[in-house]
C-alpha cells in the first residue's frame, strides 16, 4: 500500500540517482526486496565495477538488498511481468498492466496463485483453507494456507535417528532429529587403534558402522606366513604375498618368463624367500627421470628392488622457459608412484628474468619473477580521488576513469547563513546551494557588503572606494579600493636618506629606502679651488678625496680662463727655491698669454650679435618682456629631458588633458576621469608630472606589465596652463644657433681635379634635443 501511494503521487525516489520516479518512466523491480528503479538506471549499476559480487561469478547485486543476481534487465515490464512497456491508465496503478497478478506466492507448499491485480511489492498471503499435519505426521489441523508457523502436537517424535539403531525422544518438533548423543567404541581394520566417538558419526576413513581406518602400515601376516601386509589400513582382507611361486612368472626386469629360464637350468623356486631368477639382460625399466620425448631406462643388468639413479642428464627449463640448464639426477629422484609428482617440482627452477609488460590496467609493470601469467591482472588498489574529492577509488587498478562517489550523506546540506538547504540524500561531493541573501560573516572593514552568501571560507576583497596614503606618505590618494594597501603615488620618494646628504630617488616604494646597502649618490660638497662638487661616491664620515677636477666649463671664448693662468704660475713657481723672491708679471710670457686665449666660434659670435640687437633695442637681458618667465609653468628638468625622447607622447598626453580640463569645467559633472593603457614605468612617470602642472589627480592601478594611469580632472581645481610642455621644448630649441655650414675651398685650376674639394675641418653635428637645461 505504501509503494502504491508513493508511485501513484510520484513521491518514490529512485536510490540510484536520488530522483523522483515519474508515472510515465520506464521502471524495474527487484523480485527479493520489491525497491523500484529508473531501468536505465540499474542498467547503469548493473555494468558498474561497484556493483559485481564479490566471487565476481555471481552478476551483479541489487543497490538495496544486495541480492546477487545473473541477467540485467533490458525491458520495461509490468509488476507481475506478463505485458511489455505497459502505458498508464489514470484508473490503474502506475506501471502495471491492470490485470490479475497470478505469480506463485512465497510460501514453498502453497498451490494457489495470486488471485488480486498487477501490483509492486510482496502478494499477500494466501486466504484459502487447508489441512496440514504437524511435524511428526501423526495429527491433522484445518489452517490457512498462506500460514507459515508450523504445527505441533504433544506426542513422542520416534523417527530413527542418523545412527539407524536408536530412535528420537524429543517432542513433536520442526526440522531433522538431531545426532544420536550416544558413546561407542571404533576399533581400526587392523586392529591396532582405538577411539571413543558418537554413534552414527561418520568422518573421514571410517564406514559409519564402527570401523575406520589408521592410515598406518596394516603389518598383518600375509598368507604366506614369512611376510607383512605394506599396504595402508585397509578394510578388505590382504592381498597374496607378491613374491610366491604362484604369482611370479617372470624375471625381475619382466623380459624373460621363469620357465625359459628353468629350461636354462635355473632352479625352480618351491617357496616366497627363494631368489627370482635373473635373465641377465639389461634391466631396460623407464625411469622417472624421462620426458614424453626422451625416456630414460635403466642401464643394469635383470635385478631385484629399485633401480639405480639414471646416469644421463637432461636440459631442465624454467618455468617462463626463458633460461635452461643442465642437471643429472640424484637418487633420492629415482621412484614411483607418488613420489613422481614430487619430481616434477623439484626439477622445476625459476630464472632471474623480471616481467616488463604492462598489468591490465596499463599503468604498472608485472616485474615478476619468471612470470608465466598470460593476463597480467593488477592487484593494487587504483587509490584515485573520485569526483567528490574526498574519497578514493577502493577498487583494484583499472583502465579509465573512476567510478562516480556512492557514498550518500542523509544530513541537510545548507548554505552559510542557513537559509538555502539540500534536504536528503546528498550525494557525495555535492556542492552547498547557492544563496542570494547578504553575506553576514565579519568582515574587517566597516563598509557595507555587496556580496551574496558564499561557502568559500574567505570572503571577495572589498572594493569600496576610499581615500589613502600612498606608501611614502606623499598625497592622499582617492578613489582607492579598500582591501588595497601598498599604493605607489608615481612621485620620487625624496626621503632624506641616512647620510644627510640625499634624498631617494626611487619611485614611491614601501619599506626602508636602503636597508643594507649604502648611499652611491655623488659628493655635492664644494671643491676648495674650483667650486664644482666633489662628484665621488657619497663619504659622510670622511672628508673629500683630493683627486682632480674632470667638471668641463664654457667660458665666453674673449676672456682668458683664470685657471689656466694659475697652471702657468704653478709651473713656473715650481722651479724657484724656497724663499727667492719673483715679479709675477714676469712668470708669464705674452706667447702663454695667446695660447692661453680661447678662440671664438659660432656659437659666440651668435651671442656677440644677440648682445648688440638687445642694446640698439634697448632691452635688458634681465628683463622678460614677454612675460614667460613668471607667467609660464615650471617643468623640471628631469621632465623635459624625458620629454625630449618622445615628443609625440607628450604631445598627445597634453592634447588628451586639456580636452578633459576642458570638459569638465564646461559640463555639468564636477569630475571627470580618463584611463591611459598599460604602458611603462617612465611614461607614468611624465604623465604624474603632468597632472600636477595642470592640477589633475592620477592614479596608478595593476600589477606590471598592465599597470596604467587613470587621471582625474576635478572643476575650478584642474586648470590649463598658458604654456604646454611641446611650445617650450620648442622654443628652447629654436633659440638655438641654426648649425654651422661647412666652407669649402676652391681648388686651383691647374691642378688636374675640378669642382668641390672636400672641407678643410669638418664640424660636429649639433643634437638640438640633447641640450643641458
């Protein structure tokens, strides 16, 4: 009834893939526990390496009550199996045919069939009336015929018990009389052993009737009356002395009869001790030693007893047959009977050869030893995680994939917060379902979550923005995701460094700025004589080193260098003795005056004629008539040097700002941002000295290679100044001289060459974007 309730409302679930089982699929029932399955289901199951018993002979089991059984199902039938694909009738009980059951019910002796419709489960029992004996069979009682308890009078049992003499004492009871529990004595065929057993025991080398058998050397005088019995305890009487003249009619070896050899003029034996004549032929009996091929026989001459050990040798083979040896025979070998088959394992040897084939999953080698298996079957165990990841394969290695996890948990399976659950069962390795709600774990920051509920143990990084330091502590950066804490604002630290006298130019960094290395910058101390800086590796705790001055300098080319001068004293008062006395106009010379003199080039005549046109103007050199000085920005000279390298980046990174400052202080939004693409770390570095120059904030994002700058434009903040970087690069540039022609000479007509000759000097080429600022 509460299969039929479950299957007609589809409230049935299938135990292999834990889903409803619908009215209109294709379904099976097993006939021992009546648990009904999706038929592709326990097809499934049943080609499954799961589901084989365990002798591996007996098919497959049932998922439910582990019945073992031989044909998997093919076909959808109904309950009672007599229609083939049934369809469903709203009137009718779900996958049955409608009809009468008729299968035989579970009582063995019960005749009738089952008289109700096709149904699932077990057929009810039997209601018709009929007369059953009790156990013993001497009453008679009218009871149901589907009753299984069994009936049972008061009278004495009495059957014969298992001995055949005695007879039960117990009460009318169910099943066999048990063993006789009385005491006899056995007395062994040859009479020499003795035990006391239970009547009617039968074991092992005994007739049940009182005799058994000692397995030892029977010993009774054959009928001979001078020999033994070698036979084992024996129940029939012994055998005739094997060596009485009745029995013997031939020689030892058997080649020769006796009479032949009493007509040789051998004596005829009259009793079982006299000696059997030899024929002195060669013995010729096969030895155990031999093969099928090659049988070896006994050299000797006719003889009585065993034969000699075989003086041959024979090629004995490994079992694998790979490897092969000599070996000849000891005498301990040289039998029959049973002892044969001691010989065959003995002569057996096994070689040193380890098996290089792949077992049968193809994983691992055999490496066994002479091996002689044709199928190489693995015995490990595969110890593969399955699709869970939380088990592992228990079956023995195989080719493939794993099996699917059958471990099924009967726990609800919830989310975080509790409010989405998996009621069960819950295969293994499922997943916790998936929840809309907010995520209520602790979070760290104070900022409101946006996360859904998750079942990973850390939640999402926050990404509200806020506004942070950068690490050297230079701006406060906005517009900064929160779980991001090293930021670089893209500046020169300027940290003033541990010798006092440097700043760090490394880019914003976090941490120290020089942990265990020492500060290389150059000297900046002023020289004694010269007033150029000392220029050498950074010495804060010892003085300068007095090496000299490599500083190169550019000196109007009309004025004499007063250095040059002082070179010409030094020399000529190096030659004097101490304490003489010397008139210093006369230490140089008028031809030291004239080299001394610096020659005037281009570059001073250009002055020369910038200096005449200012005076005939009347324009002062300090004086900034075109108000550029004041009115323009500052670039630094780093910046133009960089600048200088790549004028049409600077150029469009000018372009793209105005057109944001524009932008935003026309419309109505008070910021507006641009993000630049990934580029490297001295374009950033130009596009932060930028947005300084026209009051924009910028920002470093990502990890190299895809870091980039995003800039901010903030209105009445963000300005354009009067000045771009590219119109001072460009005027710097043509304040320049143009470069110098070169003159040539022409040369004399009577020389044999005409025209240009080549020029007497010829002059270096001016690179007018690698000026000193």
């Amino acid at each position: 009834g509460s299969l039929i309730e479950q299957l007609t409302t589809e409230k049935y679930e299938c135990m292999v893939c834990c889903e409803v089982v619908r009215i209109v699929a294709p379904v099976w029932s097993c006939q021992n526990c009546y648990h009904v399955f999706h038929l592709n289901c326990i097809k499934k199951w049943a080609r499954s390496p799961a589901s084989q018993a365990e002798d591996g002979n007996s098919g497959w089991r049932c998922p439910a009550c582990q019945n073992a059984s031989t044909q998997v199902p093919k076909t959808y039938t109904c309950f009672c199996g007599k229609v083939h694909n049934p369809e469903w009738n709203r009137n009718e009980i779900p996958h049955s045919c409608g009809e009468l059951c008729g299968k035989k019910r579970q009582c063995l002796d019960c005749p009738h069939l089952c008289n109700i419709l096709c149904h699932p489960g077990p057929c009810p029992s039997c209601p018709a009336f009929v007369t059953k004996t009790c156990e013993c069979g001497r009453t008679s009682h009218s009871v149901r015929c589907g009753q299984s308890t069994k009936i049972h009078c008061s009278n004495v049992c009495g059957n014969t018990l298992n001995c055949g003499k005695h007879s039960c004492t117990q009460v009318c009871h169910a099943g066999k009389c048990s063993p006789c529990q009385l005491t006899v004595q056995q007395v062994c065929y040859c009479g020499s052993n003795f035990k006391e057993v239970l009547c009617g025991t039968k074991e092992e080398f005994s007739d049940g009737f009182g005799n058994f058998s000692c397995q030892s050397i029977c010993g009774k005088k054959l009928n001979c009356g001078r020999h033994n019995c070698t036979q084992v305890c024996h129940p029939q009487p012994c055998q005739l002395c094997p060596r009485l003249p009745q029995v013997v009619y031939r020689c030892p070896c058997g080649q020769t009869p006796l009479s032949k050899l009493l007509e040789l003029g051998c004596v005829e034996r009259k009793i079982c001790t006299d000696p059997i004549p030899s024929c002195g032929k060669t013995c010729g009996k096969p030895l155990s030693c031999g093969s099928y091929e090659f049988i070896h026989t006994c050299e000797s001459l006719c003889h009585e007893g065993d034969c000699r050990p075989c003086s041959h040798t024979s090629n004995i083979y490994c079992r694998c047959g790979f490897k092969k040896k000599v070996s000849q025979r000891p005498r301990s070998y040289y039998c029959f009977g049973g002892d044969f088959f001691f010989l065959i394992a003995a002569i057996t040897f096994m070689c040193d050869k380890r098996c290089n084939k792949k077992r049968s999953c193809g994983r691992h080698k055999c490496n066994e030893v002479c091996c002689v298996d044709t199928e190489h079957k693995c015995s490990l165990v595969c110890g593969r995680k399955l699709n869970c990841g939380l088990h592992r394969c228990e079956e023995p290695c195989h080719r493939g994939s794993c099996q699917t996890c059958w471990q099924t948990s009967f726990d609800e399976l919830t989310c975080y917060c509790g409010e989405s659950v998996i009621y069960p069962p819950v295969p293994c390795g499922t997943q916790p379902p998936e929840c809309k709600k907010t995520c209520t774990r602790p979070h760290e920051c104070d900022h409101p979550v946006y996360h859904s509920c998750h079942s990973e143990e850390k939640c999402p990084p926050c990404t509200y923005l806020t506004q942070k330091w950068c690490m050297g502590k230079h701006e406060l950066r906005s517009n900064i995701p929160c779980h991001l804490t090293d930021i670089s604002c893209g500046l020169r630290c300027n940290q003033m460094l541990k010798c006092g006298m440097h700043k760090c130019k490394r880019i914003c960094h976090k941490g120290e700025c020089l942990i265990d290395e020492e500060c290389k910058q150059p000297c900046t101390i002023p020289r004694l004589y010269c007033d150029h800086p000392c220029m050498a590796p950074c010495h804060p705790s010892s003085p300068c080193p007095t090496i000299s001055c490599c500083a190169k300098v550019r000196y109007p080319k009309k004025i004499h260098c007063k250095f040059t001068a002082a070179i010409s004293i030094a020399t000529k008062l190096t030659d004097l003795q101490l304490g003489d006395s010397v008139e210093i106009s006369r230490l140089i010379t008028k031809k030291e005056m004239k080299q001394a003199r610096l020659q005037c080039d281009e570059e001073c005549l250009a002055l020369q004629r910038n200096r005449r046109l200012a005076e005939a103007l009347e324009i002062d050199d300090n004086s900034d008539p075109f108000n550029i000085r004041s009115s323009g920005p500052k670039y630094s000279d780093l910046l133009k040097e960089d600048a200088r390298k790549d004028l049409k980046f600077v150029s469009d990174v000018e372009k793209e700002m105005r057109m944001l400052v524009e932008a935003v202080n026309k419309g109505k939004h008070t910021k507006k941002s641009h993000c630049y693409p990934p580029m490297n770390r001295d374009h950033r570095r130009i596009i932060h000295e930028l947005a300084q120059v026209y009051g924009i904030e910028s920002v470093s994002y990502d990890n190299e290679p895809k870091r980039n700058v995003v800039i901010t434009a903030v209105k009445g903040k963000s300005i354009c100044p009067s000045n771009t970087l590219t119109s001072v690069l460009d005027k710097e540039m043509h304040s320049r001289p143009p470069p110098p022609i070169p003159h040539y000479k022409q040369t004399d007509k009577s020389s044999g060459n005409s025209g240009l000759s080549k020029p007497l000097k010829e002059e270096p080429v001016i690179d007018y974007f690698d000026v000193q600022d």
